[in-house]
C-alpha cells in the first residue's frame, strides 16, 4: 500500500472508532485503550498498525488457565515437565521484536513475503509485531538457555475466514544436545558432513519422538496415527511437518527441525546442535475443544467462558448461531491494490462482527487491464442476533472507505 494509504487508512479506523469498539464487550478503559494506541501506533511512515489490532495486544488468553489456549499450552507444558530433560517456561515476553530477531536471526532473507508490510504489522521500519514465537529462539539461546519452550500472541495480516484472525497463539520449543550425546563432536564447521552424520540422525529422532509423544497427550490418544512430511524453514535443516489423523481428516499441527547452522553460529554456539519446533494453539484448541470460529477466544461472553475449567479439555456447546448477513461489493482496483489492506480495512470497520471475507470474483478487462473484484462479507456476532440498520452501516462505511483510502472505484 502506498504510505499515503496508510496513513489514510489510520485516520479513517481513528475516525471509525466508535463503531468498531462497539463490537468488543466489555469496552476497555479509555486509558487503556489510549495506552495501547500511542505505543503501536508510531507516527511512523511505516507504521501500519490499526487501533484494532494495538487493543488486541496485551489481552494475554495464554496466560488463563480457564481459557482453551491456556488449558491446551498447561497441557503442553505438563507433558515436557514430565521428561527427562528440564524446559524453562517462558509466556510474557513483549510482542514488540526487531526484525533482526524475528527475520535475520534466523536466516529469514530481506525479500521473503513474509517480511513484507502487506503480511505482517510494523511499528516503525525495524519494530514489528512478532509473526511468529519463533523470534525469541536466538535470545534465549544467547543468554544460556539450553531446552526451554515459550508461548505468546503473534500477528499477521492475513486473510478473513473461521480459522484466521490477525492475531493467534504459538508455542516454540528448543532443545540442544550435550557433547556427550553428539559423541563427543563439536565441530560441525563441514555442513554436508553434518547432515549426513549420525548425530544429526540422533537430533532429528528425538525431535520426533518427542513431538509424537506430545501429540499423543495432548489429544489423550496413545494410538492416534501421526505422520511426518519434509518441509522447508530457512532457520531448519532439515525441516518437518507433522500430521495427525483426527476425525476422518489429516489435520497439520506443527513445524519443525534440526535447528539451522547459522543460526546458531550467530548465538555463539557454533559448537552446539538441537532441535526446535513451532505450534499454533489455536489450531489445536479449536480441534479438540470443537471451537467453531477462531473469533469465539476473544469473547468475553460468559457463556461461552463458563463451559471451561481449567486443567479440563471439554466439548464447547455453541450457545446459538444467530443468522449471517452477507453483502457484496464490487471494485476497480489500482494498480497498487493489495487484498490483505481490504481485509484490515474491513476488520477496523466491523471487527469482529465479520466472520469472513470471500473474493469472490475477479477478472481484467482486456481493453483498459484494469482489475476488478468482487467481495462477498459475512456478517455474523458470535454472541447476538444483529440488525439491519448497523450492518447497513458498517457496509456503507466500508464502502466509503475502500474507495478513499485505498483508492478503488466502486462498481
Ligand atoms: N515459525 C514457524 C511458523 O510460524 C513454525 C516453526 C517451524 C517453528 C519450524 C520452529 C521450527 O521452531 O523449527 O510457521
């Protein structure tokens, strides 16, 4: 997005506030929320955190022991405080991190996607909302910490839909291998001997069954099937996927590897190997407590909290599923069009009243190669019946707003 847009496209959620706060219940004290605006949103050229997404910040759900993604990361801990080697336990670390840490620590090139300010939240060019837990690796690491797991909220621009919110849970894991049980070998300096070696077989053994043992708690199913697939992470070698199959249905839970060479040479232990692996609470919960819609961890509606008890995976019973309301629209997009500043704008307009953003349609005229697209928006509260009138409102506002702020031409 242009700066321009950007800075537009803050004054406009500025402007919109009311409408957006309305939809949170209870609303946050107004220093609270203030707090919360002025330390995200920098001033920055850019910055593109929206007021949304800064009073998301801080509500800490890993941390309560009632909630699903508390329940499911005690559980997570329970199980590693049960093995042989001791886990330090971290959960507050600030979500503020540099791209340094989030990205080139762990070998994350400058023009990966994922760096870009269409995926991910900048508080200024260096400051970021972390992406993923995965930023604390080297810093913990640095300052000695050998097998440790750390769990907190991580942010990402992103599509809208019942399994994606811009702001999620994970749970990374580290653990590094003494010299005895790399056979007595701290030289790693050739790197295709590394990989090729025993020792490395060792480290990708246990990973694996570790993180098997772990699944198999956490869904209480000593004969659930897993599966492991190759994948790839820049800050992994090698890297993998694994699978469990949970009601009829291969279900991806985590990522994971032998922890890159370079990445640890960059915390000064090049003398060192391990293991690390990344998870998402919120995928996990929403399988096994049947959490419908990813929106539900933010409620603070009662019925929905008062059907979990902490140290307890339980089924969640849907109090009511009140009505859609969907709408369309349709626009001509500028060159500089990206989908991802749609979704924000939409999410600053109706919060999380919107259940999910559809394109559609979309096609270019050959004439003018102008590009249109068609969005379909799913209203829908998780706790309330909505009305006409404020959906047609947010609509319209959604409408004005696409066509000042990101300059498209409505159809
Ligand atoms: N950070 C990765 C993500 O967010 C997940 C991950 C993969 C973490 C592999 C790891 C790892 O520690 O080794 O998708």
């Amino acid at each position: 997005m242009p700066r321009q847009g950007v800075v537009m496209l803050l004054a406009v959620a500025r402007a919109l506030r009311p409408v957006a706060r309305s939809v949170r219940t209870p609303v946050r004290p107004r220093s609270t929320v203030a707090e919360a605006e002025s330390r995200f949103i920098t001033g920055h050229p850019d910055c593109n955190v929206t007021p949304y997404i800064a009073n998301l910040v801080g509500r800490d759900l890993h941390k309560k022991s009632a909630h699903p993604l508390g329940i499911i990361k005690d559980r997570i801990e329970a199980y590693f405080a049960g093995l042989e080697t001791s886990y330090d336990v971290f959960d507050g670390e600030d979500p503020v991190v540099t791209t340094t840490q989030c990205f080139d620590d762990l070998n994350i090139p400058p023009e990966h996607p994922g760096r870009s300010k269409s995926d991910t939240y900048y508080l200024t060019d260096t400051e970021l909302l972390r992406t993923h837990t995965s930023a604390h690796q080297s810093q913990h690491l640095r300052q000695g910490h050998e097998a440790f797991l750390c769990t907190g909220d991580v942010y990402r621009r992103d599509e809208i839909d019942a399994s994606h919110f811009p702001a999620f849970h994970q749970m990374e894991g580290v653990k590094l291998f003494s010299e005895e049980e790399m056979n007595g070998q701290t030289d790693f300096s050739d790197k295709e001997a590394w990989l090729a070696s025993p020792e490395c077989d060792i480290v990708a053994k246990d990973l694996k069954a570790t993180l098997e043992g772990l699944i198999k708690y956490v869904f209480d199913d000593p004969d659930l099937q897993t599966r492991w697939r190759d994948d790839y992470f820049p800050f992994t070698e090698p890297s993998f996927e694994l699978d469990v199959f949970y009601q009829d249905e291969w279900l991806e839970v985590l990522g994971c590897g032998v922890i890159h060479a370079d990445v640890l040479d960059r915390c000064g232990l090049a003398s060192r190997r391990g293991w690390a692996f990344g998870l998402g609470l919120e995928r996990l919960a929403m399988v096994l407590f049947a959490i419908p819609d990813i929106r539900l961890f933010w409620t603070d509606d009662e019925r929905f909290h008062k059907q979990f008890k902490a140290g307890q995976v339980s089924t969640f019973k849907p109090y009511s599923k009140y009505p859609p309301v969907f709408k369309d629209i349709a626009f001509w997009c500028p060159e500089s069009y990206v989908e991802n500043d749609f979704n924000e704008l939409a999410r600053s307009i109706g919060g999380e009243l919107i259940e999910r953003v559809e394109n559609i349609d979309t096609f270019t005229n050959p004439k003018t190669g102008k590009t249109s697209n068609c969005y379909r928006i799913t209203y829908r509260s998780m706790d309330r019946s909505l009305t006409d009138v404020e959906i047609n409102a947010l609509q319209d506002s959604l409408r004005d707003e696409a066509a000042s702020a990101l300059s498209v031409e409505l159809r």
